[in-house]
C-alpha cells in the first residue's frame, strides 16, 4: 500500500496501479488461477501504458505462477509480490522468470531503525534501556509503535497468525501439539546446537509422542513461515557442511518470549540470536563454524560481484 501512495506521488494514475490483498475481504474469495485471471481481466487497463500491479499473500492464490508469467509477457508492466512464504519463488516461477525477478527479504526492525523510530541518538544516554525494550519486544513496526500494555497482545497475534495461518492451516498440519511443543522447544535453546532426534526424545521425555520424520518436517515448515531459520555446521578444515547438529533462531525476540513465555537469564543466547538475525539482515550468507573440535559461534559470507 505504501509502494502504491509512492507511485500516485511519482505521478502514475490509479487505473495503471493494481493492488490486490489476497487476505483483504474484497479478494479472499479469489484463490484458483481461473479466478485470478478473470479478475485481472477486469482490472487491466485497455491500452500500451506500463501498468504496476501489486500482489499481496499471492500464495494463497494457487497456480498464481502462471498467471504472473502470462502478465509479465504479454503486457508494459512491473510486478511486486509479497508473501509469507520461503518456497514462494522456488520450482517453475524461479524457472520462468530466471534472471527477470529480484528477490527483497524484509525483517523486523534493526536495532538501529528501532532507535531511529524512538527518536533516540546512537550515543544517547537512553540507548541501554532502548536495548533492553527491543529484546523483550522485538523489531515489529506495530510492536514498538504500540503502547506498552498492549504490545504482548499484539506479538501474540502476529505469532498465533504465523502459526495458524502459515503452517497450521496452509501445511495441513493435524498434530497441532507437537507443532506448538517443536517451536516452544527451539525458542528456548535458541543458539544451541540442536537435532530431530533430540527434540523427539524431549518432547517425548514431556508426554508428546511424535517421531524424527514429523519432527524434520515441521522444522521444514518453521522454516518456510519464516518463523525460524537453520544455521547448518560447516567444518572450515574440510570445507564442508556437516550432517549432524544445527542452530535454530527466530527471527524476532518479542516472538521468542512469546513463544516461551518467560525471559531466561541466558543473555548470551538472546544477543546471539540477535546478532545472526542482523547478519541476515546486512545480506550475509551465515553458518556455524567448526575448526578441529571448536565451535565458532558464526561463519559470515557475503558474494561480492566485480564490477
């Protein structure tokens, strides 16, 4: 919606920007390829003028791929798309439209736009406590914007949306507890070195009953919601990744606390998450480090193009 204001500044008239909120009550009911293609048939404009469409939870449309390529050949025009999901420009669309699409991953806020938001000056006095709002709440715009009261209120909603909406309800997923225990479990040993077989014999050791194969696909899930991300070992002597342990963080710390329901004393873990979270944020591509039995809390890279 923004992008769309910037475009009516920029001088672009309304019937040549297109802007469809698949979740909005005006196009929910749009959600087959047939029906997107009718409606954009209404909605295009009659003439050579480049129009800008703006696709918002495009997955909940199936066999919108096809649909945006057609677009993208046949008519003057630039494409945004938004979701909420990892696999979103994986399989035929990246085939497709290869070299043709740049992909943007948007984060919560740093902590630098945070302070920026508070007003506050990176070598104010109020930094200290401004640190220690953003780890308890985390980086969500509608979060720090909000009062205090009503800022838990909110990150529970954003959290129960990622998990009802993005896995639960669009994954399928039948055994809703495991799910909730499998994401309790990562958010309280953020930073540590974790496994399938470890969490099932946590969860099992706590009264859920489950097993490696649904644990390793509700991770690949977590995953693709963007709710967590997997930082694999990579041993630096033999330049390889390793198949065992990994390190899972979320993306948010408010989410974090939210999920666990309380602040742990291990700060170290909750910096850490915060600095890998950055590290993606700035475009690096970040793994844990193995050097001849010692780990390395972070293995940072970033492909640089010669100009």
């Amino acid at each position: 919606m923004l992008y769309k204001e910037y475009l009516l500044q920029e001088g672009i008239h309304e019937n040549h920007i297109i802007y469809m909120n698949f979740e909005s009550f005006e196009y929910r009911t749009i959600t087959t390829e047939e029906k997107f293609r009718q409606k954009l048939d209404e909605l295009l404009p009659r003439d050579d003028k480049k129009v800008y469409l703006l696709f918002d939870e495009i997955q909940m449309v199936t066999g919108w791929q096809r649909i945006v390529n057609g677009i993208r050949v046949s008519f003057n025009s630039d494409i945004i798309i938004t979701g909420s999901n990892a696999n979103m420009l994986s399989g035929e669309i990246a085939t497709l439209l290869s070299g043709r699409y740049i992909k943007i991953p948007i984060y919560p806020f740093s902590f630098s736009e945070f302070l920026h938001v508070k007003g506050i000056e990176s070598d104010s006095r109020k930094v200290d406590s401004a640190y220690d709002e953003y780890e308890k709440y985390g980086g969500f715009p509608s979060v720090v914007i909000a009062e205090e009261s009503i800022k838990d209120t909110i990150l529970s909603g954003i959290f129960d949306t990622i998990v009802l909406n993005d896995v639960l309800l669009r994954a399928g997923v039948k055994d809703a507890t495991a799910l909730k225990s499998i994401i309790r479990f990562l958010a309280d040993n953020v930073g540590q070195l974790v496994n399938a077989s470890k969490i099932v014999n946590t969860l099992k050791s706590e009264g859920v009953d489950t097993t490696v194969h649904t644990v390793n696909r509700y991770l690949d899930l977590l995953e693709s919601s963007y709710l967590f991300y997997r930082a694999r070992q990579y041993d630096i002597r033999g330049r390889e990744y390793l198949r065992t342990n990994g390190k899972y963080f979320i993306i948010d710390t408010g989410l974090r606390r939210n999920a666990v329901g309380r602040k742990d004393g291990n700060y170290s873990n909750r910096l850490e998450d915060i600095v890998y979270v950055e590290l993606l944020r700035r475009g690096y591509t970040v793994d844990i480090g193995k050097l001849n039995g010692t780990e390395i809390d972070f293995v940072a890279r970033k492909l640089y193009i010669s100009k």
